[in-house]
C-alpha cells in the first residue's frame, strides 16, 4: 500500500537543514527515496512511503530527533 505525506514543520531555518531532514526520512525502512522533497520556502517535507513498512508517525519522529518541530501532517493513499 503507497501512502503519501506532506509534513508542515515548525522549524526550518536554513538550507542545511533540507540535507539532515532529507537524510532522516529517507534512512527509514519502506521510504521511496526518490520522492522525499523538502520544500523549503513552504516549510514542508513531502514523501511518499510504504504503508506496511514505515508510518507518519515514524517519518515524523525522525524529524523530531533531528530537532525539528513538526505542525501537523496529511497522508492520502495512493493505489
């Protein structure tokens, strides 16, 4: 099942910050790495992701341990 995220987040201060967060995401298990995108004039990550390996919270949380604040999120399914 393909699930896809966008992220809003709170904190996002320079462009080094889109290569830790990137790196983040795309370091969990079940995430097309191809599709995580930063936007960082927006504030947000967007990526789409295997829903029976990894979940929002998890994608989430990875931002989190790298010291970024996380808003609120939306997942579509994508068949």
């Amino acid at each position: 099942m393909k699930n896809s995220a966008t992220i809003q987040l709170e904190t996002l201060t320079c462009p080094s910050c889109i290569q830790k967060i990137e790196g983040a995401v795309k370091g969990l298990d079940g995430i097309d790495k191809e599709s995580v995108k930063v936007l960082f004039n927006a504030g947000k990550v967007k990526v789409d992701f295997d829903g029976k390996k990894s979940s929002v919270d998890q994608i989430e949380n990875a931002i989190i341990k790298m010291g970024y604040g996380v808003e609120k999120s939306t997942v579509k399914i994508v068949s």
